[in-house]
C-alpha cells in the first residue's frame, strides 16, 4: 500500500527514494517476479519524477538484474542496463558503471555497453 511514497528520514535530510523500489527487492526476493518487474518501474518513473538521479540509475540496474535472473527479458534488460549505465556515467558513479559494465555478457553479446571503465 506504500508503494506511492518515498523513503526520507524524519528531519527530511536523507532520501533513499521510492519506496517501490524497496518492494520491488521484496517481491524479487520472493519470488513473485511480476510484481517485481512492475514494482522496480514504479520505482524509476516516481523518483524521475523526484530528479532524483541517483535512485533512477539503481532503480534500472536492478531491475534490469531482475530480467537476466527471469531469463525472459534480455531485450528490455539491455534497454535498462543502457540507460543505467548513461545515467551512471553523466552522475560520475565510477563504481556503478563498473558494475553495470560487467553484465554486459549477461544481458547481449552485441550491447553497446562498454566492458570496462576508462
């Protein structure tokens, strides 16, 4: 029922994003990949929504995890990853575009993404 809200600490001086996010890793956990799927892009919409960048970038990273664990997604993870990992890259999250990076072999052998970070 909270998936609408966003995570902030009392005084508002922490912000941990959409509270989907935080249901979809339940759902995921789980097992219930459906609510997950959809879950993980509430997420991405309400904390764009927020300009929080940051959380957009986790919010694809891992739903495009999601996908590839799923083996039913690999198109939509590649479009996830992709995005993530440009959303990364203009944040300047080092280790994040490493992450990302490395499931390139996952996600398409013909991806874009580069398989290191310079």
């Amino acid at each position: 029922p909270y998936s609408d809200r966003m995570v902030i600490s009392a005084r508002a001086a922490h912000h941990q994003g959409s509270a989907a996010y935080f249901l979809a890793r339940l759902a995921a956990a789980v097992g219930d990949h459906r609510a997950a799927d959809e879950l993980y892009g509430n997420a991405a919409q309400r904390d764009e929504r927020a300009g929080a960048a940051i959380w957009v970038v986790r919010d694809q990273w891992r739903h495009a995890e999601l996908l590839l664990a799923a083996r039913g997604g690999r198109d939509r993870a590649q479009q996830l990853l992709e995005r993530a990992y440009e959303g990364a890259n203009a944040c300047g999250l080092e280790r994040i575009l490493a992450r990302i990076a490395a499931q390139r072999p996952r996600a398409n052998a013909s991806s874009t993404l580069p398989t290191s970070v310079s």
